[in-house]
C-alpha cells in the first residue's frame, strides 16, 4: 500500500475512524507502518487479496464479528495498466479487467448484504479520468474503469439505502 491509500488511512484514523487497512501480503506494509507510526495513530490490519472472494468474506466478517458494523467501504485497490490491446496477452487483459472492475464488484457485493440490513453504511471507489475519457492505446484500461462507473452509477439507482454510493469525479469533458 502506498500514495492515496497510505494518505486516507492516517487521515481516516486522525479523524476519529477505527480504520481496517487490507492487503494481500502483509509482510509487505513496511511502509506503512512506520508511516502509521509516525502519525501516531492505531490501524487494524487484515489480509485480503480483491482477487480471492474467500479473503473479502473473511475480511468482512471479521470486522462485523469485531465491530458489528461497517461505515464506509474505500474501493482503492488498483495496479498500473497501459498496454495497447494488441500487445496485451489474454492473461493480462484478464489480470487488468480483474484488478479495476471485478474488485470493485467483489468487495462491494461483500459489504452489501450488512449495509442493507443496518440501512446504514457508504461505498467510496477510487477511480481516474479514464473512467470518463477515453485515452489511445490504453483501451483496457479504460475500458475496466468505464464498467466501474457504470457499475456505481447502476447501484446507485437501485440500492435500498438513501443514498449509500455516490458517484461523482472532478474530470470534465472537453467542450
């Protein structure tokens, strides 16, 4: 984990927020936690790989076990991807379209059934322009953060929660 994932745990946490941090590979949040550390603030830490279904459900029901609720679900997981269609094996274009879209639906669909039940609880996804724009010899890329929209904006319209993912980006289209 680095960057704006590091950046919103210790803003999370020093606002207030018991925050579970997930990673598939633990042994690898060096960094992290002497960041944590030097901010002076607690985080918990679970294993989950956005790859393995079994690993978001264990992650989700630990912290309902743990704390019976879950406030917000921050979608971040991400891995650079920028390969011209014709270049990119099906292995990749599978691992990219894998790592920007099904790990979105997966943990969303993890923390769903809770956050319906308690009528409570938010979905924050990280995306990129790319969502919005299209951008030449990147076409999976975009392709994967299109479907993440449109997967948002579609929950969006029919959850049963007021208002529990919102869908929204600062890029603009061009006039």
């Amino acid at each position: 984990m680095h960057g704006l994932g590091v950046a919103l745990v210790v803003q999370a946490t020093q606002a207030g927020f018991k925050v579970y941090t997930t990673m598939r590979n633990l042994a690898r949040r060096g960094t992290l936690d002497k960041v944590v550390q030097a901010a002076g603030v607690a985080v918990e830490f679970l294993e989950l790989d956005v790859q393995k279904s079994d690993t978001i459900q264990a992650a989700v029901d630990t912290i309902l076990v743990t704390d019976d609720q879950i406030d917000v679900l921050i979608n971040n997981a991400d891995a650079g991807f920028v390969r011209a269609m014709e270049r990119a094996s099906e292995a990749e274009i599978n691992g990219a379209l894998d790592v920007k879209f099904m790990d979105v639906v997966c943990c969303t669909k993890g923390c769903m059934p809770h956050t319906c039940k308690c009528r409570s609880g938010q979905v924050i996804r990280i995306s990129s322009v790319g969502e919005l724009i299209a951008q030449p010899f990147n076409e999976i890329y975009c392709a994967a953060k299109f479907a993440v929209e449109g997967f948002t904006e579609s929950l969006a319209c029919i959850s049963r929660l007021p208002s529990p993912v919102a869908s929204s980006s600062n890029a603009r289209y061009p006039s």
